[in-house]
C-alpha cells in the first residue's frame, strides 16, 4: 500500500485484469466459457488467456464486469464460479441478448482462494458472438 503526500492511497499490487477479444465471429458450443486472447493488464497474472479463467490468488470479495456483442438468436450469458454458472436469484450473474445487440453485465463474488471465475453461454445456450466486441474484467475489493 503506498500514501503519498496528499493522502491518496494506493494499492499498486492488488489483482486486477482486463481481457478482450481480438478476433470476429466465434461459436460457442453450449454453456461454453469464452476464451478472450489478449489482455490490456493483468496484475498478478491471474487471468489465463489459454482457459478464459481467472483464479482468486487469496479469498476475499471480488467484482466482475462483462459483456459481448451476439450475432444469433435471443441467448442468455453467464458469469461461472468453478465451471458452473453462477445464479442464486433468477436474474443475478445473467443477462440476455437478443440477435445483433450488445450488453453486459457486472457482478460482485466472495470467492475462496483458487477458485475460479469465467465468463460464456448459460448452460442449455449457444450461438455465435463478435469476439472483439467481448470484453471480461475483474478485481480484488477486499
């Protein structure tokens, strides 16, 4: 943690990504993550770019911003916790698109350390998406 002279604090390790597409259009096979290629920073290297995942490197509460541009049919997106699609309420972690839109979403995660969070398709959707237009960030709140 750094303070400088005007009582601005900092926290210039705490884990922090931002990774996005860099390619067109994709399918996806069903409840399939996306795998974002390319990432504007990664502190701590927690985002894998192989695997579209980010692991927690400690446990604490988390918040997750994504979102993507759809090509086909109405489909529902979700955020995933340890490969499964996280949703406790009937709306919490999704969000809808219908063909040629753009959205998002945000959520905030209590997570353990070592697990993992990812962003695709709800189980039971599929369908292509503009891979450039898709974007998956996150960060450690405390």
């Amino acid at each position: 943690m750094r303070i400088d002279s005007a009582g601005r604090v900092t926290m210039p390790y705490q884990p922090a990504f931002q990774a996005y597409g860099t390619t067109g259009s994709t399918t996806y096979s069903a409840g399939a993550a996306f795998v974002l290629q390319a990432e504007a920073f990664d502190i701590g290297g927690n985002y894998n770019t192989t695997n579209g995942r980010f692991t927690a490197p400690i446990s604490g509460v988390y918040t997750f911003q994504y979102g993507t541009y759809a090509y086909t049919a109405t489909r529902q997106f979700s955020i995933k916790v340890n490969g499964s699609d996280y949703h406790p309420s009937d709306t919490m972690g999704l969000f809808t698109l219908p063909a040629d839109h753009l959205g998002g979403n945000s959520i905030t995660l209590s997570l353990s350390s070592s697990d993992y969070v990812q962003f695709g398709f709800r189980a039971g959707h599929t369908g292509d998406i503009y891979m450039s237009h898709t974007f998956f960030s996150g960060f450690l709140v405390g």
